[in-house]
C-alpha cells in the first residue's frame, strides 16, 4: 500500500496566498464598480425662446457731416502756399491756400493798355462821326459816308465795352488764386500742397460744413425693403456705451453699388457736442419679423456626415441627441438657423466635439440667457 503523507505549509506562505487571493476579488469588484458606475459630462446650453413680431437688425458706420466741399482754386497755377491743416476750424472769408498771381498780375496790364487804347479808339470815331454828319447836313458828303462813320463809332464803343469786361475778368481771376472758405466748418482732407501746379477746380481741401450729423450704412438688398425716409432708429457709439440718440432715415439710394451690392442709407442726428466727426456708430433698427431666425453660438454648430446639426438636450432623460439644421447666414456673434429648432429646445452650446448620441449630460443649475427667435446679429 501506498501510504499519503499530510504536506505542511509554513504559515507564511498561507498568509501570502490568501492576501493574494483576496486582492484578486477586490480587483474585480472595483472593476465592477467602474463597469456600473455612470458617467455624467456636464454641458452648457442655450435654451431657444418663443419668437417676437419683430426682430432687431444693425449696421455700423462713420459719423460725417451732412454736407462736404471740396475747394478747389477757380483758375489754374502753383500753389505757393497752404494755410490750414487737417482739424483746422475755418470762417468764411478764411484763406486756404494761395496760387502764384504773377501770370494773372500781367494779365491785368494787358487788359488795362487794351481798354486805353479802345478808349481812344471810341474818342477817334466820335471826332469823325461828328464830323460826318456836319458835312451831310451841309450836303457836302453823301449818305453812306456818314452812316459808315456811324457805324464805326458803334463799332469802337463796342471794342471799349469788351476791353472793360476783359479788365474786370482778368482782375477777378486775380482775386481768384487766394483760396478762401466760403462757410463755417472744419478741415476734414489735404488733397494738394505747396508746389503743386492744379488745374482749375482740382480739389486742394475738404471742409466740413458746421451743422447737422448723419451717419451713412450700408445695407444688403435683403433689409433695404425694411429702410424707408422717416423711419426712427437708434445710433449707439462706440466710443461711449452710454450714448444712444433717436435718429431718423434721411436718405435711401435708389440702386445698389455696383461692387458690394449694398445700399447707401444716411441717417441724421440730433445736435450733440459728444458726437464727434468720424466716429464708429451702429445704427439699429427694429423690423418686421417675416423670417424667423435663430441665433445661436458658432460653438453650438457640428457637422456630421456632411451635413449642419447640434446636439439638443433631453430634459426627462437628461441626454444629447443629434439634430439636423439648416443654417441660414453667419453673424459675427454666432449663426442664424432658419429650420430644424423650436421654442423650448435647449442646445448644446460648448463642446460639441465631445458630444455622443444617447450620451448623459449634467444640466448647470442655472441656464444660460435664452436665445430668442429672431434676433440677428451683425
């Protein structure tokens, strides 16, 4: 027979053996722990608003005078020397710049020998009119010789009359190479300077009439329809939040500029010392609201399968669902969706990259500013 003898353990290796076996069932139960236990990726959304009647729409521009000039000198020459500088305030009467007169003085000589010799001219054929005519009435010369005296003493007054008005154009376009402003405004461009020879009526400065403000926008053809002459808006500035004056739509042009395919639209504004020329306004205006928008972040938007979605929260089950969405236009604040959401849809505003469908989300306590249907910005 064969006998079986009892192997003893040394109590140090059944230590080990069950420290290791009882790690083994720890490993597992925190394995089944991580299997079981749910991952919440907190979110934030926007929640879409029911939509308004109207809608807000903007645009921004430059605050200029209602009324720009351009002087320029009335007769042709070198400038010899400019006046005013750009900011300059001007008077009537002010001189801008000056022309070398030289030309013009010599002009003057001419046309004064002119009218002296025509001035004589008128003495000699009146001497010999008279004369004429004293020899008809004494039947001493015929007719015809003393009509043709007649006729070149008109002749001669007619000379002088032309010399005279020679004279006084020639003195005038003396007066002419002075430039002066002809009304109250300021300095608003430089176009030629000193040693610069101008053409008569080339622009050399641009003023600024004192008075009414008005900024000029530009609009696409899709709002022009919602601009008409009266309509009230609201200009804000952005050199001061706090400044917002009620203007009014002075001007529409009557076609689209042939490169930008926008409409020129002038808006004036009240007197205020704050409003400065050349500052940046926005005008907004409120618009019907024919085609409902809405606006939501750019962060919202995702594509999948090559076409536009967002990721829109399932409030009961607290999950992200893919939804499609047709992108109406780009703003500089965000998108506008002509289709795909409705009143009470909350989106998915950031992280949409990390987004899966059924994928369970944690809620803010506190939602983001609603997004209300509508509004556009641009």
């Amino acid at each position: 027979m064969i006998s079986l003898k009892t192997v003893k353990l040394p109590s140090v290796v059944i230590f080990a053996l069950f420290g290791a076996a009882t790690l083994a069932l720890s490993g597992c139960s925190d394995e089944k722990k991580e299997e079981t236990k749910e991952i919440l990726r907190p979110v934030k959304v926007v929640e879409i608003a029911k939509a308004g009647d109207t809608r807000a729409i903007d645009y921004s521009g430059a605050v200029k005078s209602r009324v720009e000039m351009n002087l320029g000198f009335r007769v042709a020459g070198k400038i010899t020397e400019r006046l005013v500088n750009i900011g300059d305030r001007v008077k009537p009467g002010d001189l801008v710049a000056r022309m070398d007169p030289t030309d013009y003085e010599l002009a003057v000589k001419t046309a004064e020998a002119n009218l002296a010799a025509a001035e004589k001219g008128v003495a000699t054929a009146d001497l010999a009119n008279k004369r004429a005519r004293q020899l008809f009435d004494k039947s001493v010369t015929a007719k015809s010789q003393m009509e043709q005296a007649s006729l070149s003493y008109d002749q001669a007054v007619s000379t002088r009359d032309a010399a005279a008005s020679s004279l006084d154009q020639t003195k005038n376009q003396v007066t002419y190479t002075e430039l002066r402003a002809d009304q109250a405004g300021i300095v608003t461009a430089i176009s030629a300077d000193a040693g610069t020879v101008v053409a008569a009526g080339t622009p050399v400065a641009a003023v600024a009439l004192d008075g009414e403000k008005e900024v000029q926008i530009a609009v696409p053809e899709n709002d022009i329809a919602e601009f008409k002459p009266a309509k009230a808006v609201k200009a804000s500035f952005w050199s001061d939040s706090k400044l917002v004056l009620d203007g009014k739509v002075r001007e529409v042009s009557g076609s689209a500029d042939a490169q930008s395919r926008t409409f020129a639209v002038r808006v004036s504004l009240p007197n205020d010392d704050r409003v400065l020329l050349g500052m940046t306004a926005t005008i907004e205006a409120e618009v019907s609201n024919a085609k409902t928008h809405v606006a939501i972040p750019l962060a919202a938007l995702a594509e999948r399968d090559g076409k536009k979605i967002v990721w829109v929260v399932d409030r009961d089950a607290q999950t992200v669902h893919a939804r499609d969405i047709t992108v109406g236009d780009f703003t500089g604040n965000g998108v506008n969706v002509s289709d795909g959401l409705k009143t009470g849809d909350l989106v998915v505003s950031a992280g949409t990259q990390f987004m899966t469908e059924n994928l369970k989300v944690k809620l803010p306590d506190q939602q983001s500013a609603s997004v209300e249907t509508g509004d556009i910005i641009r």
